[in-house]
C-alpha cells in the first residue's frame, strides 16, 4: 500500500501526476490536492486511473493536518510554491507522514534562498522517524544526483563543479517564464553567489557570461552565473570543492523584457499602494505573463541540463561531464507539457518512487545527494530521462 499526495496542480503538478499514475505497483492510490479544485480536476481527466482530487490552502497547518489524517498518505510529494514548504513539514510531522519537495523554502517577504528553515527541521523528522527528501526536480534534484554519481564512481576527490542549465527551447513569445514566473523572475534577478576556496562570493546578478556549446547538435549559447540552492547543500557535503558555479542560459529578448521590467519597478516583492488597494509588482505581472503550463504545443527545441565536474582519479586529474538533453515536444506528445515541467516532474516521481519503495527511508532532513544516486540514476534512463556521460579535458569558461 502507497498512497502518495500530491499538493499543488500546476505545470509540475500535472507532469508528476502522470508519471505517478504510470507506476500503478508502486503507487497505489493517488490523491491531487490543490488551492483550485478546477486544476485539480482538470489534471486528474486526462488521467486513466481514479485520482481523487481535494481543495487545500497548504498556509493553513490544521486545515492540511486535518485532510492528511483523513486520507492517510505514506508521502506528501509537494510541488506547490515554495512558500509552503514549512506549513507542509509541519502537517506532515504532525500527521505522521513523509514529505518530499522540489525547492527549498523561500519566505515571501524575501527573495532569500537557503537551506537552514528547513535543515533545522532535522531532529523532528529524525524523532518522529519520518522522511524529509528536499529538492528532487531537475535543478535541484538530477543535479545534485550527477554529482554525487560521478563523486561515488569517477573519482577519489572532487574539486570543481559547473552546473550548467542551457534551455534551447523557443515559444515565440518576447518574455515568458518555464515556472512559476514569480518564483523564476525572483531566482534570476537575486545577486549572484559562487563558491571559491571555502565560502561563497557575491556578485551582481548576471554580471558573468559566458558561451557554452553543448553536445549532440543542441547548439551554442551564452550562459549567465547565477545563485543556485543546490551549491550550498553540495558544498556542505562534498567539502573537496574549491570552486563551485551554477550557470543558466537565456536569450536575448528576455534578458531585454527582464532589465527593463526591472527598471520600472515591475519585478519588485514588496506591496506598493495603487488606487487604495495593496498590489505587488511581481504578482501583477505574473497575472499578465503566459501560464507556463500552457507553453508545451508552441515550445521548440530542446534542454541541456547536465553538471561538469574536475577532480581526481588516482593521482590524475580529469574533467566528466554528465548531461540529460530532453526535446520540448517530445514531452508535449508524452504528458502534454514543455521539458521544463517534465525534466522537473520525473525526478520528483522517481524521489517519491525511492521513498515509498524504502530504498531512500531514513529518518531526517536530507538532500539529494546524502542517499545513494545508483537506483535513482538507473531511474532516470528507465522513465524518459537517458544521460550520458563524456570526458571533457579542454572544458574551460574562463575566457
Ligand atoms: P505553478 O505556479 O504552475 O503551480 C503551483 C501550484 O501550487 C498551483 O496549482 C497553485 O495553485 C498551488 N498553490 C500555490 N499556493 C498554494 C497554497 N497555499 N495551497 C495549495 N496550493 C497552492 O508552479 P510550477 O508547477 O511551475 O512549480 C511548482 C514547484 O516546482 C515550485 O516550487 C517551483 O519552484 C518548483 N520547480 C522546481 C524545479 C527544479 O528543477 N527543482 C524546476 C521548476 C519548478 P493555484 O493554481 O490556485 O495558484
């Protein structure tokens, strides 16, 4: 018996429900619980298995505690926003539950992203013998597993990591967002951190640049550094590493939309007065932006996520880069969505599928890369994820 909850019925949500309800043996009973009973059921129609679809506004402790206990799930896979990170560990811990999430939380007040309110859950989850799986999407999640991959079998110490996340794809539209576009607009205008020699450096958001061609023919693009939550887990736990960059490729045409949104204040988080009534810049011009679930029939093209790792192998050193190229309308055909909810979807199936199955059961908080990445690797090939792993000795972004 694995009865999962899904909270949250968004781009996400509807690729994860799918590729749950493809696993009948392992996921036995399917709840899709969501702010908009009309999302959730517009999710659940397309599905050929019985979904059972609920109302849940995930602020509300009681009101989530009170549906869990009622359904009983062994795992909350939550792809909400991250706002709701903590009233779900909360509920969770509350009604007995494991949890698993795809971003870390992130009060909304502040465009602040670390680990540390959700880490300093440790000891409940850990006393209450519960699971807490954080950051299982793409990025976090498949890039974190890479890494720890190629740490277990390609090297005795690891000493510099590149994530690199290239979106080939096109919509047509001038300025649109792949996820929720709060959530993107706030990730891509923070300032800049790395981490070099022992402690992450800051620098002005996009104020580094580079060109990057990424293999089998998905091109060449320029690729901004920009902070990313899965540096300071990975850090943490791989204390070898010197240097450590996340890099995001984007086109000319929304960088353009995004400065001079910027300009006139259209990105800002905190509530300005208009005509009596409170508004927040960012929420009103999500209002206005394209729904990223609706890009999947008009995006083209196709992802390279993948993570460049130097270290060494038995007194050697050497450069690996471990990639996932996923087309656009490949996954249109498959789940009716763009390969930005897709390649964040099925990492955060297979978290689940490790949890429910036991393989990835251990009482705490834990990131990706503290559990074993083989079964979940093996995984990602099995359920339209294939990787591929190439020695790359001339790798260099520093010109
Ligand atoms: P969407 O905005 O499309 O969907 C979010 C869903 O959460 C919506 O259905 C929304 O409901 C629901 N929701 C919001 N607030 C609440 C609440 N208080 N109670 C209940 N439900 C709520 O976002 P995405 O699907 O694009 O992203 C989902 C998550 O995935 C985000 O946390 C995002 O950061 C993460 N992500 C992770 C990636 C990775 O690689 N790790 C990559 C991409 C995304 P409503 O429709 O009513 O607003």
């Amino acid at each position: 018996m694995s009865k999962v909850m899904i909270i949250g019925a968004g781009g996400v949500g509807n690729v994860v429900v799918q590729k749950v309800a493809q696993l009948p043996d392992v996921f036995t009973e399917i709840v899709l619980a969501s702010r908009t009973l009309a999302k959730c059921d517009a999710i659940a129609q397309n599905i050929d298995r019985p979904i059972k679809t609920v109302a849940v506004d995930a602020d509300k402790v009681p009101e989530l505690v009170a549906l869990l206990l009622r359904e009983k799930p062994l795992l909350v896979i939550n792809v909400a926003l991250p706002y709701q990170d903590l009233t779900i560990m909360d509920a969770c811990l509350e009604a007995g539950v494991h949890y698993m999430d795809t971003a870390n939380y992130e009060p909304l007040e502040t465009a602040k992203f670390e680990y540390s309110w959700q880490w300093a859950y440790q000891e409940k989850f850990a006393k209450a013998g519960l699971t807490a799986l954080l950051g299982s999407g793409f990025d976090p999640g498949a890039t974190n597993m890479f890494t720890a991959y190629l740490a277990k079998h390609y090297f005795d110490e690891i000493h510099e990591l590149d994530i690199i996340d290239v979106n080939g794809g096109d919509h047509g539209y001038p300025f649109a967002t792949n996820f929720n576009p709060e959530i993107n607009i706030r990730e891509v205008t923070a300032p800049c951190r790395h981490w070099q020699d022992g402690e992450f450096i800051t620098t002005e958001a996009m104020s580094r640049k580079a060109s990057f061609t990424c293999p089998e023919e998905v091109g060449t693009f320029n690729i901004y550094r920009m902070y990313h939550e899965e540096l300071e887990s990975l850090t943490q736990h791989y204390p070898t590493l010197r240097r450590a960059q996340f890099w995001m490729s984007f086109g000319e045409s929304y960088l353009k939309h995004l400065e001079v949104l910027g300009n006139v204040g259209m990105t800002g988080i905190e509530a300005i007065d208009f005509q009596g009534t409170k508004i927040v810049p960012i929420q009103f011009l999500k209002a206005l932006l394209p729904d990223p679930s609706t890009l999947g029939p008009r995006t083209h093209g196709r992802t390279c996520i993948g993570c460049v790792v130097t270290g060494i192998k038995d007194g050697v050193e050497k450069t690996l880069y471990l990639y996932q190229i996923k087309d656009h309308q490949d996954c249109y055909k498959e789940v009716g969505s763009q390969a930005i909810s897709y390649t964040t979807g099925v990492p955060a199936m297979i978290g689940a599928k490790m949890i429910v199955q036991g393989h990835w059961q251990k009482p705490g908080v834990w990131n990706m890369e503290q559990m074993d990445p083989d079964l979940f690797m093996a995984d990602l090939n099995l359920y339209g994820l294939p990787w591929h792993l190439v020695e790359m000795n001339d790798f260099n972004l520093d010109h």
